[in-house]
C-alpha cells in the first residue's frame, strides 16, 4: 500500500511539473504569464484564473449582469453588460476600472480590432454597433446595421466586419471597417442557416459561422458569402475559435452536447473530440491554449491547442459565462 501510495504521488507530481512546463512554455511563446478573464454573471464580477493553476488571482466588482469579455494579450480587458446597458474597460493586468460607458440600451458583443485601438459593440435594442476608441476611452461613431444586432466577426487585417442580426441570425451585415473609426455597411445576406456565432479565418478568405439550429459549421466566402464547405459538429449552438500558429487548427464547442473539436481548417476535418463541462459554450485561444467557460455550472478548462489535451477543469463561480485570455 505504501508503495502504492508513493507511486501515486509521483506521478502527480510529474504530471503537476508537466503542467507547469507547458504552462511556461506557453507564457514565453506570449511573452508573460498567461491568465484567464471570465465573466462570473450571477456575482457581478470579473475573475482573473492563473493558467493552469486553476487559483483566482482577482476579483474585479463590474456593473451588474456581465455577460461578455474580451481582451488582448496585452491590453485592457472590455466587459459587457447586457442588462445594466453599459460597457465596463479595464486596464491590463490590474483590472481597475477605469471608465464605465452608459450609453447604451442592450449591448451584447465587443470585438477588438487586431491593431489594439479600437473596439466594436453590437446593441441588440438599437440595431447599432458603436466605435470606441480605446486611447480616448469613448465611443467615436455609431452606425445602424439593424435590430437584433449580436454576434460580430472583424477580419485579420481588420477591413472587413461581418454582423449577425440576432442569436438565430437569418441576416448577416457586411461592413468596411477599412477606416475603423468610421465603417459603412456594403451589403447583406442571409444564410441558408440559422447563425450564432462568427469568426474570421487566420487568412481572412472565409468566415465560419456557427448555426443555432444544424449540427454543423458553416464556412462562407469572406467576399460574397457563398457556402464553401460544412464541418460536423456537435449540438447546437456552436462556437468557434482559431489558433493559427505553426499548424492552424480550428475548435469547435457544443454546450449542450458538452464537447470540443479539433479541426484541420485546410481540409474541414475533425482531428480530435474532447469532453467539456455541460454548458461550455465559449471559449477562447491566445498562444497554444485553449478556455472554456461553462455557463451552466461554473467550470473554467484548459487544453493544450496543440493536442488537445486536458490540462486543467476547475470549478470558480456559479456561472462562468465567457472568456477571454490576457497575459500578464
């Protein structure tokens, strides 16, 4: 038995020091320590949860029902609240609030542009997505796209944004955002299926969007909108995430089927299927890894993106509903 006992103590602690390399090695390709930034929706709070430790390093007191976040690697974190109508930004690495945007009626999603320097939010009520300008720390435009306005997508050399009208989105909003102060919508479409969530290809060719009624990914022409291929995938809603360093992989999460694929983007096919905590539905990539958050029961995972191998599950709040990764 003690044998036993030791052997099992070892190999924890081989694997513990497993974890932590890769974690480090991970943190270096980033430049820092990677952390992950999760919405604790029923707490009113923003939690910052080491990678892979699992510890909460902070607890940041938002305005009330915070849904969404997003950050870069480097920069300010941007929290959305749906219910209290605002949008919070917070500084790197402290968290500290430093300004709380109010004009707004039902704010759903932001997207920060890839150059740093400026951020898009979609209002469901008002059927406008507003410019923010990060240095200025306001909103510099607003233009109407139309009601329902949810989901939103911005290109990798950030010239195009596509908007999806609404979680079961039958109209998708093309934009220019070439001048990003100042977009213009081009045209519309609308899909052949329901669309939830958008997300631009590394190379910016194609979209793929997840469907609220199919199981499967549909991956679009990022010019014309044109249906180029499907992915299987699991329950929907799906939502998708890219890692486009070394070899470029896609991942796809189902929260309501409780799992997550690894996709070779070049041929559409799963590689891998992962286990998730029921309610996974967002999750996010920065370097080689891969969050998720489950809204429905609170759990915070990560996987190496290279594998797909389980690093860490932990329990953090009652509700965990997005994600997003900063380094620090």
């Amino acid at each position: 038995m003690r044998f036993v006992s030791r052997l099992a103590v070892a190999c924890t602690a081989a694997l513990l020091a497993v974890l932590l390399v890769a974690g480090s090695a991970v943190g270096n390709r980033l430049g820092g320590t990677p952390v992950a930034l999760v919405t604790a929706e029923s707490e009113n709070e923003l939690l910052a949860i080491s990678l892979p430790g699992g510890a909460v390093l902070r607890r940041v007191r938002v305005a009330p029902d915070p849904e969404t976040v997003v950050s870069q690697p480097s920069g300010p974190a941007v929290v959305v609240s749906p219910a209290s109508g605002t949008v919070t930004l917070l500084a790197w690495r402290s968290l500290r609030p430093v300004v709380v945007l109010r004009a707004f009626r039902s704010p759903q999603l932001a997207a920060i542009t890839p150059d740093g320097e400026w951020v898009y939010v979609t209002d469901a009520a008002t059927g406008e997505l507003s410019v923010i300008e990060l240095a200025a720390k306001r909103v510099v435009d607003r233009l109407f796209v139309g009601h329902g306005a949810h989901h939103l997508a911005v290109s990798p050399d950030q010239r195009r944004t596509w908007v999806a009208l609404g979680e079961r989105a039958s109209t998708i909003i093309a934009l220019d955002t070439s001048r990003p102060n100042r977009p213009r919508v081009i045209w519309r479409f609308h899909p052949q299926v329901a669309a939830h969530d958008l997300v631009f290809s590394p190379n910016g060719r194609s979209v793929w969007v997840g469907s609220d009624s199919a199981s499967y990914v549909s991956v679009l022409g990022a010019r014309n909108g044109r249906l180029l291929g499907t992915v299987p995938a699991g329950r929907p809603p799906q939502h998708i995430a890219f890692i486009p360093y070394g070899r470029t992989r896609a991942f796809i999460t189902s929260g309501y089927g409780s799992s997550i694929e690894m996709v070779d983007p070049a041929t559409r096919k799963v590689i891998r299927t992962e286990r998730l905590p029921y309610g996974s539905f967002n999750l996010a990539t920065s370097g080689g890894l891969v969050v998720t958050s489950s809204l429905l029961n609170g759990e915070v995972t990560e996987f190496n993106g290279a594998s797909l191998a389980r690093w860490m599950t932990v329990k953090v709040a009652p509700k965990t509903r997005d994600v997003a990764i900063s380094v620090w």
